[in-house]
C-alpha cells in the first residue's frame, strides 16, 4: 500500500483549521506605554506613580540609597527611559515598581 501525502496534509490542515476556530477571540488590552517618561510618585494614597522600598527588597543590608531619574536620553529607543541607581553597603537591595491603576476591564495578567 502507498502512503498517500496528499490526503494527510489535508487532513492535517483541517484539523489545525478546526482546532484555531475554536480558539476564544482575544479581548482588547489595555497598553500603558512610555511609563519610564512618568514623574508621578507612588506616595501610597493615590494609587498609582513610581514607588520603591530598600526594606522590602530582601537584601542583606538596608543601609543604601536609590533613586531613579526620568527623561534620560541614552540609551533610549524613544528619546527617553529611566536610570534606577541604588548605593550603599554591599548586598543591599532596591525593589522599585510602577502602579498603573485600576482597570475594571481586566480578567487576566496574561498576555
């Protein structure tokens, strides 16, 4: 008997067919972009700005500093990104985060 290639990648193409209709349609998101250019600062009763913490990061020391400076032109792909900077005793730490807000909309973090 002879295999037959042409019916099996007609079967294969049907069932890769079948397989992404099924597939749920992707949802909109939500994209936050240029938040490196962002001087608003997390101060803990707005909800949202750059925050950062030595304590919580989990170094072995918190006797160090850290800052971070945004609209640094290099190196920037956009004409702008943000420097982290952190000093002090060796093994410190430095945690920083971004809070974007609420968003009502959103069902999952995947992407």
């Amino acid at each position: 008997m002879k295999f037959n290639w042409g019916k099996c990648a007609v079967v294969v193409c049907a069932v890769l067919f079948c397989a992404t209709a099924a597939w749920p349609a992707r949802t909109p998101t939500t994209r936050y972009s240029n938040l490196e250019d962002s001087s608003a600062e997390d101060d803990g009763t707005n909800g949202l700005g750059w925050g950062s913490c030595i304590e919580c990061a989990g170094g072995g020391s918190n006797n160090a500093s850290i800052a971070s400076s945004p609209f640094q032109t290099t190196p920037a792909k956009d004409g702008a990104s943000r420097n982290f900077s952190i000093s002090g005793d060796p093994y410190s730490n430095g945690l920083w985060w971004y809070k974007i807000g609420p968003n009502n909309a959103a069902t999952t973090s995947r992407t």
